[in-house]
C-alpha cells in the first residue's frame, strides 16, 4: 500500500523550476490573445495559452504525485479553487438540465489558478516588479502605436485593425489594460518599503495614470482614485509621508483634467449622474414582463439625456436579474458561468445570477481570505472590487492572471515574513 499523501504549506520546488515557471507564466500574460481554435458565439477559442497551462498542470500533477505532497498555498488558495470547482459542478448541472451556461467559463477559471502557483515560487520581489514594469512599457508602446493608428491588435473579439479610439495594447480590451493599471500602481505603492525608491513609485504612478487616460475607462479612474486615498493612509503621520501622498493628488488632478480634455471623457460622461439612469433601469425592468426561457437581451432604449453606456447595461442587467430572479434554483447555484455571454457588464451582477448566492458567498470568502494576506493584497481585492462593479473583471484572462500571481507572491511573503 503506498503511503498517505501529506500536506504541506507549499509546492516544493528548486529554483531552476521556480524560475522556468514564472518565465512561462509571465509570458502568457504578455502574449496577445490569439484564437488557435474560434468557438462558435464566443469571443476567446482554444489558443497557445491553453495548451501551455495543460503543461504547466501536468508539472504541477506530477511534482505532486512524486512528491506524495499535497500543496494548500494559502487560504485565499483554497477559496478561489474552491469556488472554481462548485462553478465547474454547478453549471454541468445548468447544462444538463435547462440547456444554459457553458462549461469552458468554470474550466478556464480553473486555469487561471496555475497562476497563483507561479506568483507563489517568485521568491524575489525583483521578479514581480521586473514583469509589471515591462508589461506596462509594452503596452504603452503598442497603446501609442494604436492611438496613433499605427497598428491594430488582438482582442477578445479576435483581430481589430483600428484602436485609435480606445486602445488596448496586448490585452483583451481596454477595460482590461485600465484595471491591470490599478493592480500594477497598488502594487507598487503598497509593496515598496524603500523611500529612496519613491521616483520609481512616481514612474509607476504616472505610466499607470496614462494607461487609464488613453483607454477612457471610468471605472478604473474610480478606483486609481481609491487607490491613491488608501495611499495617504497607508504611508502614515511622518511630514515625508504626507507631503509624498498629496504629491500624488495634485499630480492625479491635474491628469485628471487631461483625461477629460484629451480623452474626451468629459463629453462622454456628461449624463452619468442623470436621474433618468435610475428610470431607466426601473422602465426597461417593469416593460419586461415574463422572461421566459430564452435567454434573449431587450432592445436598448433611446434616451437623449441618459448615459448611453448605462443604457447598455441597463438592456442586460433588468433581463438578468428577472430571469435569476424567476427560480429559486437559480437563485441558489445561478443559470451557469457563461449564460450571458461574452459580457453582462457588470461582474457582481453576473457572478450571482450566474453562480447563484452559494457562488457570490463562495466568491466572497476567497477575497476576504485574499484581503488577511496584507496590505498589498488588502489594496489588490479593492481593485478587484471596484472594476467588478462595471465589468466581468472576474472572468478576465489576462486581469486575472496578474491578480493571482501578485497574490500568489504576497501569500508566499506573508508564510515566509
């Protein structure tokens, strides 16, 4: 009989390991999101990445099984995979009986965790701020080159030859760059212990600032905004440390004026505070009427004084709620990850109404778990909430990739502190 498989705080692994790990798993994140395989009606196929990350779980499996070691890593760990596996279970079931949901959301999900491993065996915070630092360079670079309309990119809706508008860089959409932004800049400003370094947090301060400019993302300005709040605190009461956060609020003011003038986003933004949004909603919520069973988006209304990305959202959130709403079994497991779509545009909406309140809960315990990790991964999951608010962040490739692997690293510095 072969003996019981132990656990143990960590994945063993040497150096050379570690090192090929992180190499492969940072350049995932850098790679552009290319379809090998499309998928009929979705917007990611089978690319490169997934057969890499197979590899990297078949590693993983067998240091395992060699090992007879059990890995636990963290309990933000344990939660996300958790929740990873209940999603898996609970849509299978979604499929099986009603025809809703797709299994390749939980699945990727999953893949996202080898992720976590990699950041877990950065023993050296070197290596974190050495990717951060070249993921946001590149994407300026091609950002420029597509505000320009130099150049085009891949997206999560495949190749686009024009991105002048809002570019993207090498990531899925410019959503997706703004809030890789916040979680670089956080991590910056929450993990460096060094005040002479303090001009290296201001470059990072103002490359990630100008991401967030050229990609007109609202809601990620919200939460630079946080961020740089939850900064004045953090640096606590010395005259330097205060006199350094309120460096950073003139500074974001004045870029903020930019964001408006050059982004556009003033004009864009002009009905945001409209009370005819919150009509809306109610409106298109009461014309609705019975669902069905047919998961088919309402028309959007035409509203002249309402905010026409709000009205979007308002279309697909008054459906999703309703048909959630409809049964209480959905309520409970949800309709299934994926029944939405490509996007419902709004990440707490879709984890309910698609995981159900046992996943939103399940969800919930791996961030809470994430935030006792320290005060970098506290400022992490703040991003992770605010960009939830307004986009599927959770279901983001390449956002999530670089989440799990800052948390990955700060659960390894807060077992070895």
């Amino acid at each position: 009989m072969s003996p019981a498989m132990n656990y143990k705080p960590s994945l063993p692994a040497s150096k050379s390991t570690a090192a090929i790990m992180a190499g492969i798993g940072f350049f995932l994140v850098l790679l552009p999101k290319i379809n090998l395989v499309s998928v009929e009606n979705q917007s990611a196929g089978l690319r490169i990445d997934d057969f890499v990350i197979s590899l990297l779980f078949a590693g993983v499996i067998g240091a395992i099984l060699q090992h007879r070691t059990l890995p636990t890593y963290s309990r933000a760990a344990n939660m996300y995979l958790l929740f990873c596996i209940y999603s898996l279970c609970a849509t299978s079931f979604d499929i099986y009986f009603y025809g809703y949901g797709n299994i390749l959301y939980p699945i990727r999900l999953i893949e996202y965790f080898i992720f976590f491993i990699v950041g877990y065996n950065c023993s050296h915070k070197k290596q974190i701020a050495g990717f951060l630092t070249f993921f946001l360079c590149l994407n300026i670079l091609v950002s420029t080159l597509q505000l320009k309309g130099i150049i085009g990119g891949f997206g999560s809706e495949g190749f686009s030859s024009e991105a002048s508008d809002r570019p993207f860089g090498t990531t899925g959409g410019p959503w997706e760059l703004a809030a890789i932004a916040n979680l670089a800049f956080v991590f910056f400003a929450f993990e460096s212990r060094d005040s002479k370094k303090i001009q290296n947090l201001l470059i990072g301060f103002l490359a990630t600032t100008f991401i967030i400019i050229i990609t007109k993302s609202r809601i990620a300005l919200l939460a630079h905004v946080v961020a740089v709040i939850m900064l004045l605190r953090h640096r606590g009461n010395s005259l330097a440390s205060i006199l350094i956060p309120l460096f950073f609020v003139a500074t974001f003011s004045y870029l903020v004026i930019l964001f408006n003038i050059l982004g556009g986003v003033g004009e864009r933004s002009e009905s945001l505070f409209s009370l005819t949004n919150l009509y809306a909603f109610q409106d298109m919520y009461e014309k609705l009427g019975s669902v069905g069973k047919v998961i088919n988006f309402p028309d959007i209304q035409q509203l002249s004084d309402a905010d026409t990305s709000w009205l979007i959202r308002v279309a697909k959130w008054a459906f999703a709620f309703k048909f959630w709403a409809s049964s209480w079994l959905y309520i409970l497991i949800g309709v299934g990850a994926g029944a939405w779509g490509v996007a419902l545009d709004g990440g707490l909406l879709r984890l309910f109404t698609e995981n159900g309140i046992i996943g939103g809960i399940l969800y919930f315990a791996f961030m809470r778990s994430a935030v006792k990790q320290g005060s970098v991964s506290f400022a992490l999951t703040v991003m992770l909430f605010i960009n939830m608010l307004m986009i599927d962040i959770y279901i983001a490739y390449k956002f999530m990739a670089t989440l799990l692997i800052l948390l990955g690293y700060t659960a390894r510095e807060r077992e070895y502190s």
